[in-house]
C-alpha cells in the first residue's frame, strides 16, 4: 500500500465528522424507505376496503323511538309489554327493508312482580299487638326499594321482626334472623346476590333486605335491581322461596332507627316458563 493510500484510508478512519456524517445518511435512506413502505401499504389496504358512506344519526327519529317504548310501561322479558316490543322492532325492521323479519320464541325461567308491598308497622311496648295509633310508614316500589331477581312470594302473613347483620358474608352471621327478616349492609364486602339469598334461607330468615351503602352516592344511594340465581323451574324445592328486596340508604337507616316496629311484606311473584321474542331479519 502507498503512502498516499495510506493517508487516505487513516483519514477515513480517524476523522470522527466524516463517520458521523457516514451514519447519518444511512439512517436518513433506512426511514426514506421505511416511510415508503408504510405508505404504500396503507394506500393498498385503502383500495381493498371500497367506499365508506356516512349515513348519518337522526335525533329526532330515535326520540320517538324512545318515547313509543317507554309509553308501554316496564318491558320484562316474558310479558305481554315485551310481546308489544317485538312487534314493533318487526315493524321497524320490515320498514327499513330487511327480508325474512320474523319473531322467534325460547322457553326460559323467569319472573314477573305482580305485587310489591313494603311497609313499617308501630307495635306496643311488649311486642305483641299494633299502636294502632301510629299510622304505618308505606314504602313505594321502584323508588324507596327494589324487589331483586327470583325473589320470594309473601301474602296474608304476621309482620316480621327484623336484626341487622351486617355485611352477611358468613353462613352464620344470619342465626340471629331465624324467623325475622335480616338486614343486611350491602357494600364492597358483601357477597353476591345468590349467596346472601341462600345464606339466609338457610338459617330460617323469613326475608332479605339489602341496604345500599354502596351504588350510587351521587343519587342518594338508592335501590337498584339485582338477580339472584335461577331456579331448577317454578316448584324448584331447594330454591329460597323468601322475599328479596334492596332498600335505600335513607329507609335502611329509617328501618334500623326502629327497633320496636315491624316489616309488613306481601310480595307476589310469579315464577315460571315463559317464552322470550327475538326479532330476526
């Protein structure tokens, strides 16, 4: 090698400015490239995917969609209310052009609440008979409580005693509600709904009531729908047959305020094989 090779290929090598430039336009061609692909990918996946149309929302059309649903009532699944829905929603689906709109029917357990009655009756000192009076504090259903999934019937039986037990996360904290109705503190602790139905079915409670001390405080903290499990038909023998119902935070506190009244519960609550509509097109 020449001495002027040499000086050329030690310039190369031990100037720092050259080398960095060097890299730089390496790395520069590696994302002019890298940018290209992903260019030319986007604009091919782009061409597969065929037009787009923005079809729009009518307001004014699903207002009135809302008000008409709303104007049948509750629409439980295996009701009359929901027969009245589905065959709207087959309108609905005929008018915008489907084919084959059709209505087909599933037998499934369910429930309807044909009567929800809650109230908080004076008794005298010993216990036995009514302050007649006292006139009783009457709860509304939907507002003031909330009868839960497969709940229990009650009808024409004596007003129950009630204790509190707490957040009712063990078997045993329900012994004291045998034959009573028990309270019981729903918050973030408290076990689902189908093991504190069970729980104190199985030590004699005559009812359930959760208290909210935990959904909702912007609201007031007040009662909300919950289901338990459902049960093996309507005559299910192992299913806890006692009523279930969550109470705001307000009328649970009301409840425990009183210890010398009594719950008058009479619940009905048709349990059985109904057929649920689903609208096909």
């Amino acid at each position: 090698m020449t001495n002027d090779a040499c000086r050329g290929f030690n310039t190369c090598q031990h100037n720092p400015a050259a080398m960095r430039r060097r890299y730089k336009l390496v790395a520069l061609l590696v994302v002019i490239v890298v940018v290209i692909a992903a260019l030319a990918l986007y604009y091919r996946a782009r061409a597969n995917e065929g037009e787009a149309h923005l079809i729009g929302f009518d307001h004014e059309r699903a207002y009135q969609d809302e008000r008409f649903l709303t104007s049948l009532g509750p629409r439980m699944a295996g009701t009359d209310v929901e027969g009245e829905t589905a065959l709207y929603i087959k309108q609905e689906f005929e008018e915008a052009g489907l084919e084959n709109v059709h209505i087909e029917e599933y037998p499934v357990t369910l429930f309807e609440v044909k009567r929800a009655e809650v109230s908080l009756v004076k008794y005298g000192p010993l216990g036995y008979v009514k302050d007649r009076s006292t006139q009783p504090i009457t709860y509304e259903h939907k507002v003031d409580f909330v009868v839960q999934g497969y709940s229990g019937s009650r009808t024409g039986q004596d007003d129950l005693e009630f204790v509190f037990v707490g957040q009712g996360a063990n078997e045993t904290d329900y012994a004291p509600a045998s034959g009573k109705a028990a309270i019981v503190r729903w918050d973030e602790l408290t076990p689902g709904n189908p093991s504190v139905h069970r729980m104190a079915w199985s030590q004699g409670a005559k009812a359930v009531v959760l208290w909210n001390c935990h959904y909702g405080e912007e609201m007031g903290f007040l009662p909300i729908f919950k289901t338990s499990e459902e049960p093996d038909g309507a005559n299910d023998p192992d299913y806890p047959d006692i009523p279930f119902f969550m109470v705001s935070k307000d009328v649970g506190e009301q409840m425990l305020d009183r210890s010398d009244w009594r719950l008058d519960v009479q619940f009905e609550v048709d349990i059985g094989e109904r057929n649920v509509r689903v609208v096909v097109g």
